[in-house]
C-alpha cells in the first residue's frame, strides 16, 4: 500500500494545493479580512457572523442545484475533465480577484467569495470522482487519506508565508498595511493552488464513462431521474447519504466559522492564525492514521470516533472563555475533521458504480452541499436570536446526534 503510483500522486497533488484556499480563504484569513471589513463598517459582531453563515448556505445551494446535473453530464466520455476545468479556473480566478477588492467594502468582499466557494467546491465533485479513476477499490480509504492528509501538509506551507507577511505588517516590519498582507495571501493562495493542479490536468484522466449519444442534455435528465427514483434501492448507500447529511454539516460548519466564532469571543488575529496553522499541522497525521485504523478496526468504528470528537468539541465551545480553551478546541477538531472526510469519500467511491461516479457523486454533493445550507443557518440563527455564539456553535450538536443514530443503521459489513 506505501508505492503510490504516478495517477495517485497526481491526484493526491491537487489536494496539496487546492487545501490552501480550504485554510486561508474558507478558515483562516478571509473570514478574519471580512470579520475587519464588517466591524469597521458598524456591523455587529454576532450579525456579521450571521452574514457570513448566510453567505456560505447561499453558496452550498447553488452547488446543490448544480451538482447532480452537471455529474449526469459528466459520466459520458471526455466530459468530465472539462467540467473540472472550468470550476477550477472559476475558483481560482475570483480567489485572486478578491485581493483587488475595497477593504471597506464587506457586501462585495461575501460576493466574491461565494463565486470562490462555487469553484471550489465544484471542482471538488469532479476531483473527489476521480477517485475511481486513479486507483482499485482496495486501495481507495488508503488513498483517501493520503489526499487529505498531504492536503493539511500541503497548506501549512503558504498559509505559514501568509502568517509571517501579515505579523510583519502588524509589527511595521515591512512597509504595507495588514490589509494589503491580507490581499497577498489571497494571491498566494491562486498561485499555490493552480500551479500544484498541473500534475492533476496531465496525468489524471477518466477510465470509467458512457458512450456519448445524441441528445446529451436531454438523456442526461432522464438518467438523473431514474437514479433519483432507484437511489433507495440501495439501502447501504442511501443509509449512509442520510447520515452523512447530518454529521458532514456539522463538520463542514465548525471548520468554515471557526475564525468567526474565535473572533467573537475576542481572540486576537495573531493568535488565531497560529492556533490555525498549528490545527493544519496536527490534522494531517490523524488523517493518514484515520485511513490506517479503519484498515484495522474498520471505517464504521472511525466514522463514530470522529462523530463523537465533534460532539465533545460541540458541547467544550458552549464553555469556552479564553484563548486556552480556544486551543483545545481547535486541536480535538485536527484529531478528526480531515479523518471524517476522507474515509467518508473511500465509502462512497467504493460503493458507486464506476462508470456512473460522476452522477453517483453529484448526489453525494447534493448531500454534502445541502446539509452545509443547513448547518450556518442554525449557526447564524440561533447566534442571532441568543446574541451568542457559543451558543450558535453548541446547536450543532443536534446534527451529530442524528447523524450517528442514522449511521448505525448502515449495515457493518458494507463499510470500508
């Protein structure tokens, strides 16, 4: 299992890139640049929390919308490299043109980034559907996991460059504001991004499809229709698409409003961006190990570790004061968030039909992406109505109660 081959690499090479914009832009310094924006435009702590809650659910339902269409395209011959092709360089050029955005204008600044997120997350369904492509089915979790955890290492490198320019500018080491630190690192981020895809674009390319016929378009609905309606037939998989639903958006929630809620609670920038850097840094060895353990005691058991990892860190954030706790909390989220995900990812990539990944996987967007309106909205709406957001943060406990009930009803011998 240790020799990777040329395609695993490659793929496993766009992961190390594409997990710049996970940290800089979806966690660490984009939300703490919009945090800035927001303040000094009078807007309430809580409320521009809230907005930036709104502002991903708004983001997640587009994608939601998109991803089984454009999957059911994506199956037939040489389409879906084309597809991948275009939400990357949509996510890739409007991460770099939010460094050309007014620093005071903060409704512009949650514009831009929802474009980011479609092309970030739209380019991750057709990556994540590589999978089938690129490596057997054996050795998916263990490739899974390798791509997530050479993501974390692989984003500490320019997000510990963009932490360095940012405390240089704070300090008036070198002659730039901290915002201009800030637009730097969203260029940092484009360039890291787009050059470690390279080897992703020569060298990944799609075994598994039908044959193109006439009427693409319209076929394809109809094939996206009849899955829709067959999809419970299988129980394993639509059993785990329930749970995932659940416990996947709280997962999604607690990395992407992390900063926020640090934020409120008073936290400095500096501090933040450390904690972060160093939550990147321990989250890559559990996610490797995460792949190794469920080789050994089985994915299901990982799946409700990490599940009860984020229940524990649901209920620590209602209490959390100062920025000690805040460390806590953020090394419990590295022992598990990169684990979840990518043996959440082998699961699926295991159990879909090869020459029907793209469609398969746009359901399981659709899962993901509709489940992640769900989450900042509870978030956003219960920090609105309390005033806090510890408490914001302890709603999502619900979402990983249920999510692991559903998941036990998954049947033990069908999960990696």
């Amino acid at each position: 299992m240790s020799r990777l081959t040329k395609e695993e690499n490659s793929w496993i090479f766009y992961d190390w890139g594409n997990s710049a914009y996970s940290v800089i832009i979806s966690t660490a310094v984009f939300p703490l640049f919009y945090k800035a924006a927001a303040t000094g435009a009078g807007v309430n702590l809580a409320h521009s929390t809230a907005y930036l809650g709104y502002t991903i659910a708004i983001a997640t339902f587009i994608l939601a919308l998109l991803g089984p269409i454009l999957g059911t395209i994506a199956d037939y011959k040489g389409v879906k490299k084309r597809f991948f092709t275009f939400f990357f360089i949509l996510g890739v050029s409007f991460t770099a043109l939010l460094a050309f955005v007014p620093s005071d204008n903060w409704l512009l600044l949650l514009i831009c980034y929802t474009v980011t997120a479609v092309g970030f997350f739209g380019a991750n369904v057709f990556y994540d559907a590589f999978l089938v492509d690129i490596t057997s089915e054996d050795r998916m979790a263990f490739v899974s996991s390798r791509g997530m955890g050479f993501g974390y290492i692989g984003s500490t490198i320019p997000f510990l460059i963009s932490i360095v320019i940012i405390m240089l500018a704070q300090k008036g080491v070198i002659p730039i504001a901290v915002p201009t630190a800030s637009k730097i690192a969203f260029l940092i981020t484009a360039l890291w991004w787009g050059v470690f895809a390279i080897p992703m674009f020569r060298n990944v390319h799609q075994r598994f499809y039908i044959e193109r016929e006439p009427r693409l378009v319209v076929n394809s609905f109809k094939r996206l229709g009849t899955t829709f309606l067959e999809i419970k037939k299988y129980r394993a998989l639509f059993l785990f698409l329930l749970a995932y639903f659940f416990y996947i958006d709280g997962v999604g929630t607690v990395i992407t409003m992390s900063t926020a809620y640090g934020t409120d609670l008073g936290i400095s920038a500096t501090s933040l961006l450390i904690i972060l850097f160093v939550t990147q840094v321990v989250a890559a060895p559990f996610a490797i190990l995460y792949g190794r353990l469920a080789g050994r005691f089985s994915g299901k058991r990982m799946l409700y570790v990490g599940i009860i990892v984020y229940i524990i860190v649901c209920i620590y954030a209602f209490f959390l004061k100062t920025t000690l706790d805040f460390w806590i909390l953020a090394m419990l989220v590295a022992t598990s968030q990169g684990g979840i995900q990518a043996l959440s990812r082998a699961y699926f990539a295991k159990l879909v039909p090869k020459e029907k990944a793209n469609e398969f996987f746009g359901f399981y967007n659709i899962f993901g992406k509709f489940a992640s309106i769900l989450g900042p909205l509870l978030l956003g709406a219960t920090a609105q109505l309390t005033g806090s957001s510890s408490s914001g943060v302890f709603s999502l406990i619900i979402l990983f109660i249920v999510g692991i009930v559903i998941l036990r009803m998954v049947p033990e011998s069908e999960i990696v």
